[in-house]
C-alpha cells in the first residue's frame, strides 16, 4: 500500500470514528431532551390549564403552584359546586419533611391558585380549611357560587410563576415599598400569618449561614439525603413519565452546565448533594437581595400551614408580576424539623426562633432579588391526573 | 460499456431480489399503518407503541421511515436499482428504518419491521459476489457518506428541537443533502459557502448543547472534501451513469 493511500485510509477511519461518536452524542442528546428543554407531556400543563369544562379550570390552575420538591401532593374531588383539596400522602418527601408541614404548605398554595381562578371563571368561592379535623388529609373544601368573573392581577401570572434558582443582580436591593406591598398581602383570608423580610446586609448575613448550614447538615444526613435525591429526576422519559420532582433544566444552571449534566451519567446520590450546597453557598446565598420567612401562630398546626401556603403563593404571584425572583430555601425549617423528629440539639430550631419576633413561628423561607435569567418550567401532571372520584 | 460489465451490474438472483422488493413494499406498507394508528391512537395504546409518551412524533418519525423504506423497496421493484451502489443503498434504506423502528415504536413494529430486515437481508445476501466493487466504490464516496450521515443527524436533531433553531436544524441538513445530491451540477464556489451557511445558524443557535457544535464542526470539516467535484471515472476505467 502506497504512503498516500494509508494516510487516506488512517484519515477515513479517524472521520468515521469521529462521525460515529457525534451520532451516539446527538442521541444522547436526543434521549435525553437537551434541546426540547420544556417541551413534551410533562410541561403540556402550563399551556393547557385552563381547558376543559366546568370545574377542571380550576384545578388546572391549583397544579401550577409549587410544592415541596415539586411532589405535588394534592389531589381534588370535583363536585358540581364544590372543590375538595386532599392531601396525597403516598408523596410525601418522607424525612425531608418528617411532620408534614412542607406538605399542607404546597396544599395551601395550590388552594390559593384554585381560589383566584375560581374569582376569575365567575365564582365566588367559600373556603373551609380542614373540614374534617385537623389530622385529616382533607385540606380544605372550596364552595363555589356563581358571581360575575374577576380577573385579578395575581390570577393573571399564575401560568408564568416560576422558582426561580439562578443568581439574582448581585447588589441591588429590593424597594422598601416592595417589600412593603408583599407584606400587606397578608389579610383577612389568612389571618395567623405574617411575612418577616430580612433586607439588611446583617439580618441577610445570618439567615445566609444558617442556609448553608442547613443544607450541609441535610446532605450529612442519610435519610434526608435519600428523600432529597428520591426526588431529583435526571432521566428524560422518567420525567416525561412521572411529571413531577426537581429537573436539571430548573436547576438554574448555565445553559452549557445544564446540558451537560444531562449528556453525561447520571450523579449520584453524594455528587448531588455537593452541587447543592456549592450552589447554596455560591449563588444562592451570596445574591439574595433580601430573605422572607411565612411566619405563623403555630407551625404545626395544618390550618395555619394552609393559610401560610396561601400567602406564600400570592407573594410569589406578587414578584412574578413585578418584576422580580423568588426562590423557595426550606433547608432551616426541614432541619429544625429533623432535629425534633431525631430528639437532636436545636441548632437550626434555636436559629430560627432567634430570627422570628416573639409570637410568631417559621413556616417556609424564601430569597428574592433582581433576576438574570428567565427559569425553565418544572413538570406537572395535569389536572385530569390528580382528580379523584 | 461491454455486455460483460453491464451483465455484473445486475442482480446475481433475480427472483430473490424480486421477494426481497416485495417484502419490502408490504413491510413499508405495514409501517405507514403502524405509523397512522400511532398518530391517531397512539395515546391509548402506549402498550403497543413502546411506551411512548409523545405519540404524535413517534407517528411523523415512523411515517417517515416507513416511506424511505418505502422508496427503496419501490426503486427495487421497478428496476431502477440495478447496480451494486444502488443495490446497497437500497438494503440501507430497507435495513435502517427496520432496525431503528424496532428500538423505539413497539408492538405495532414487530410485523413490518421483520419484513423489511427479511427484505434488506437478502437484497444484502445478493451483493455478497460483488464487495470488491461495492468496497472500491465506498472508499471512493466515503467522505460523501460520512458528510449525508452527519447532515441526516442535523435533520433528526432539528426536527427535537424547539423554535427557530430546529428549524435551522432541519433546513441546514437537507440543503447538505441536497448539495451532495447535486454536487457536479452547482457552481463550484458556491460549494462552501452554502455547507457553511447550512451548518453554523444551528450550530450557533444551540451552542452550549455539545452535540450540535461538535457535529457542525464535522459538518463543514469533511462536507469540504466531500463537496469537491470527483471525477467519475471507476478503478476499472468504465464510467458510471452511462448504461443504456
């Protein structure tokens, strides 16, 4: 064989490796839904809530609210005046949340959501919190009369509310009156609940530490660590399945990192958990403009975590329609929850009563800041999934 | 062109290439259909169609397929493919929608798709007798194969992403496929201006994905030497394309 020749042949065979490697790449990249970000059955839900007829309108809008590690936990009995908001807890995120708090607050902002559409279709809805008692997994039952329709600011950003996971504008504080109009959105409907802000750089600088603080100690703790991951979806037809948990594509990461971590194996269990606390303390923490903290009466009580949940969404509503980013942290609560669960010394417990003015209780924190990036939607099951008979 | 040479352009086994065309339309037919109820029914019978939650690309993919195999059983029927490359292009036609379809469309696969794998078998088998042609010939149009494989995965890609870019996607392979086609009948400056002007927008547009950028770049890469005018003549001094 001539010199020429070889080299031609070496250049033929190096091509065709090359050629068969970008194939198994484009795949991968395929299977994976790296440029379908958003797109497939598990995202249809945020452009079809509001179809169908009657009632299911409603419950469209109540799946676009947030829960904890995005199990949403709910499901809904639909009458013909009538909604009725169960608590499903077969997903719950076991020693994550040990009492069930995250849980009723998830509950309470979806029913806050199933509210403002009700408003919004021509209903005026009457609420009852824990019709059967207070350990019921009956949430809460919405009587419906007709009204004419009010459209409300807040209905009108359900479908565009995100968590929003990326850094915020590093130095740039969020208004007083702000902060202010968040706060007055606590009102009659949900009375025990209050919104505390940490805005200073002080006040911020502690509830930062313990923040990260938290997440070490959840990701150091087995249990906690396992619920965390049980949620965490990395598989692109699991998630297209399932339609629910935490997704690389809301993770908040830059485009390319994203990417990645969807093109190469799955992390474990520890490697997640480390991505975690980097992200914590890196971003998440160092570009908080300020913190807020749903403070309640009596956090274990479920009517007052519904109604804290109900203010947590409109907050949330608020931002979305103004402007800025919010970001549910719930690593001190979860933590001070674990240390009474386990009988553990009450480092986060203490650090959470010293942040919160007497009288008054954590029950779910937040960040908010000026955002950089817009956020990826997260999965939902629709509204036909979580309707029981 | 001799008799001699025209009689080893032909199929070795007539009639076997004949079943194996046959084989091949009633597969293909069989995949359309499949192809139809997943459109259509899909939804309800996910059992049947792998499990697939997006039934309605899983359709448009399998009607696709099925219409390549379609061609290339066709191309066999009516006697168009009669040399040794168009023998082998169309066992890949047959071969490659068959086994492909057997990975992701389910049930509603089995029966086509072991009808067209049967088909693309034997139109292979029949080739056995002529792979010193077929192996001169694809050294000869190696970097021209490499360059199709690499615009089809743009096409594919293009047709999963979202927007603007998977229509770039899209558009930017089949113009590749469309200049290799006409690769001795375009100017030849416009060669590369045109392979780069189909790989970059998606490339660009979907940078941080790896996969695209990494495949545009092989794109424009091997398009080039592909894209350069051959001259046709073969090793054994007969030209191509001029049997009558």
């Amino acid at each position: 064989m001539s010199r020429g020749r070889f080299l031609r042949q070496v250049g033929l065979g190096a091509g065709t490796i090359a050629v068969v490697g970008a194939g198994a790449l484009g795949y991968r990249a395929y299977d994976q839904g790296v440029l379908a970000v958003g797109d497939g059955p598990a995202y249809a839900a945020w452009s079809r809530w509001d179809a169908g007829r009657r009632l299911l309108p409603l419950v469209g809008a109540a799946t676009l609210a947030p829960s904890p590690h995005n199990a949403q936990a709910w499901l809904f009995g639909v009458g013909s005046d009538r909604i009725d908001v169960f608590a499903d807890t077969a997903r719950n995120t076991g020693a994550i949340d040990p009492f069930r708090r995250e849980m009723y607050v998830g509950l309470g902002a979806a029913l806050e959501n199933l509210v403002l559409a009700a408003r919004a279709g021509g209903y005026t809805p009457n609420v009852e919190l824990m019709p059967a008692g207070g350990e019921s997994t009956h949430a809460a039952r919405v009587s419906l009369t007709r009204a004419s329709a009010r459209r409300s600011a807040l209905y009108a950003k359900i479908p565009e509310r995100r968590s929003n996971r990326y850094p915020y504008v590093e130095g740039k504080a969020v208004p007083a009156r702000a902060l202010a109009a968040m706060a007055a959105l606590a009102g009659a409907e949900t009375p025990d609940t209050r919104l505390v802000w940490f805005s200073e750089p002080a006040a911020r600088g502690r509830v930062s530490e313990l923040l990260v603080a938290a997440t070490e100690a959840i990701i150091g703790d087995p249990d906690q660590s396992a619920s965390d991951f049980a949620w965490f979806r990395q598989d692109w037809d699991a998630l297209q399945r399932q339609r629910d948990g935490i997704t690389v594509d809301a993770a908040g990461l830059p485009d390319l990192t994203a990417a990645l971590a969807k093109l190469l194996p799955a992390q474990s269990e520890s490697a997640t958990g480390e991505a975690w606390l980097k992200a914590t303390r890196e971003r998440h923490t160092k570009t908080a403009a300020a913190y807020g903290v749903v403070a309640v009466r009596d956090a274990a009580d479920n009517t007052q975590r519904l109604q804290g949940g109900r203010l947590l969404e409109r907050v949330h509503l608020w931002t979305t329609g103004n402007g800025l980013a919010l970001h549910h942290m719930n690593q001190l609560t979860e933590r001070a929850d674990r240390e009474v669960q386990l009988g553990l010394e009450p480092r986060f417990g203490d650090g959470l009563a010293d942040l919160m003015p007497s009288g008054w209780q954590a029950l779910a924190t937040f960040r908010i800041g000026f955002p950089t990036e817009t956020p990826n939607r997260s999965p939902r099951r629709p509204a036909e999934a979580v309707i029981t008979r | 062109m001799s008799t001699a040479a025209v009689e080893t352009r032909r199929p070795s086994r007539p009639h076997l290439v004949r079943v194996a065309a046959w084989l091949g339309v009633v597969g293909a037919t069989l995949g359309l259909i499949a192809g139809l109820v997943e459109l259509t029914a899909g939804a309800e019978i996910r059992s049947w169609v792998g499990d697939k939650n997006d039934t309605t690309r899983l359709g448009l993919a399998t009607i696709l397929l099925a219409l390549i195999a379609l061609t290339a059983a066709l191309a066999l029927l009516t006697g168009r493919a009669v040399s040794p490359q168009r023998r082998l292009a169309v066992a890949a036609g047959l071969l490659v929608p068959g086994l492909i379809c057997f990975t992701t469309v389910g049930r509603l696969w089995y029966l086509p798709g072991v009808l067209l794998v049967g088909a693309g078998v034997l139109v292979a088998a029949d080739l056995r007798r002529e792979t010193h042609t077929l192996a001169a010939s694809l050294e000869r149009n190696w970097t021209v194969l490499l360059t199709a494989t690499l615009a089809v995965f743009y096409v594919f890609l293009g047709a999963t992403a979202l927007g603007l870019a998977g229509a770039l996607g899209v558009a930017g392979g089949l113009l590749v496929l469309a200049l290799l086609v006409a690769r001795d009948r375009r100017p030849a400056k416009l060669a590369v201006p045109l392979l780069l002007l189909a790989a970059i927008p998606f490339a660009a547009l979907t940078w941080w994905s790896v996969a695209t950028p990494l495949i545009g770049i092989l794109l424009i890469a091997i398009g080039i030497s592909a894209l350069k005018r051959q001259p046709r003549s073969t090793p054994t001094g007969t030209v191509e394309g001029t049997t009558s």
